[in-house]
C-alpha cells in the first residue's frame, strides 16, 4: 500500500505537469544498514513521489560515503537534498512527512521553474549576503507552522548561493536538537550562533538572520 492517495497522486501529476521546467533531482543519503520503519517510509515516500513526473529522478546514497556527503554541503544523515541547474540549497534532514510534505512539494517546483514568490525588497536585501550562511530549522512533522519558516529559508537559498537552508526533524535528531536548546518549533539556528523561534514573516526572518553578518 502506498503513502499518496490516488487523488493526491492525481493532483501532484497535475500540478508537476502544469508547472515543472527542468529535470529535478532527490538526492537522498540514507544508511543501506538501517531497516527501521523510518527509513524505509522515507525511502518508499520519495520513490514513489518521483513516479509522479518524468523531471523527476531519485538518487540513493550511502551514508558512509563520507566525502559524497560532505561535497554536496551535508553534515547529517538521513538527508534529502533537492537539485536542479537552479541555484538553490535545498535540503531535508530527516523525514519530510506529515506538514513537511508540502514543503517537498513546493521546493520541488520551485527548483523544476522559475518560481519565486519573494518581495523585490527582500531579494535585494539577500544579494548582500557575501559571507557563507548555514540555516538549519528545527521541526516537527505534526507543527502545522514550521513548514512557513522551512519554505522561508528554502525560497532565501534561491537568490543567494551563500544561503544553505536545510530542515531538521528534531525528533530524528534529538541529540543536535538538546544542544540547541529546542523545546519549542519551528526553532531556527543560523551558523550555530543567531537563533530564534516562530514562523516569522519574510521582513522579520530577514532581519534575523542579518543579525549573523552585522
């Protein structure tokens, strides 16, 4: 049994037809050795997924390529990492189900168009950013707000290539989540010094964030 409904599925072929450009790519580094239930969803969640359009390709690594894994920008494993000849680091550590679901969705075609649904003063304000800039956001897979500041951060990474925003499932890593002192989602950490907490608007994630090169 699948994880799309057929309707879903429908929709989803609709709407990747309708808006897909360019071929996309899931990068998903995953260990071969873990048979959990949390892998294997994950894994079966993306296979099935890509099925739904022809721009759409999954590629399955091993977490213990160590210098694969470090190459495209990771530190953690499991991870999902959405690619195109569009700028943009889009990235998933751990499982993007529940509400995250709809951020794959959108990163997806946002990376296969030329989607950008950003104010003209925010991308000016991002094209400033000379300096490298790591935003990881903590989640939960049932936090009906996190997915804003996930699309938030993604969308950022789009104008800048200095920009690397990933999504971090904070019950699939609790150990990094405790040192980050997160006990409430979305919580957000920008290169392990600025953080902050909320599904802020575009102006407010903005300034936040600015507070790291200022």
């Amino acid at each position: 049994m699948g994880f799309l409904r057929e309707e879903d599925k429908e929709y989803l072929r609709g709407e990747f037809k309708k808006k897909l450009k360019r071929k996309v790519e899931l990068l998903h580094f995953t260990d071969k050795n873990n048979q959990s239930e949390y892998s294997r969803d994950t894994r079966a969640l993306l296979e099935e997924l890509v099925e739904l359009n022809e721009y759409l390709t999954l590629t399955i690594k091993d977490c213990s390529d160590k210098e694969e894994l470090e190459s495209e920008g990771l530190e953690l494993c499991p991870s999902t990492k959405i690619k195109s000849e569009r700028r943009g680091f889009m990235n998933f550590y751990g499982a993007p189900a529940g509400y995250e679901f709809q951020s794959l969705v959108e990163d997806i075609i946002d990376m296969g168009s030329d989607n950008l649904p950003l104010p003209p003063d925010i991308v000016k304000e991002l094209s400033k950013i000379s300096k490298p800039m790591d935003i990881k956001i903590f989640i939960t897979a049932m936090c009906p707000y996190c997915t804003k500041a996930v699309r938030t951060a993604h969308l950022f990474s789009l104008v800048n290539d200095n920009i690397k925003a990933s999504m971090v499932d904070s019950h699939g890593f609790p150990e990094l989540a405790m040192k980050h002192n997160v006990s409430s989602v979305p919580h957000i950490v920008v290169n392990d010094n600025v953080s902050f907490v909320g599904a802020l608007p575009e102006e407010e994630f903005l300034a936040k964030i600015m507070e790291v090169i200022e």
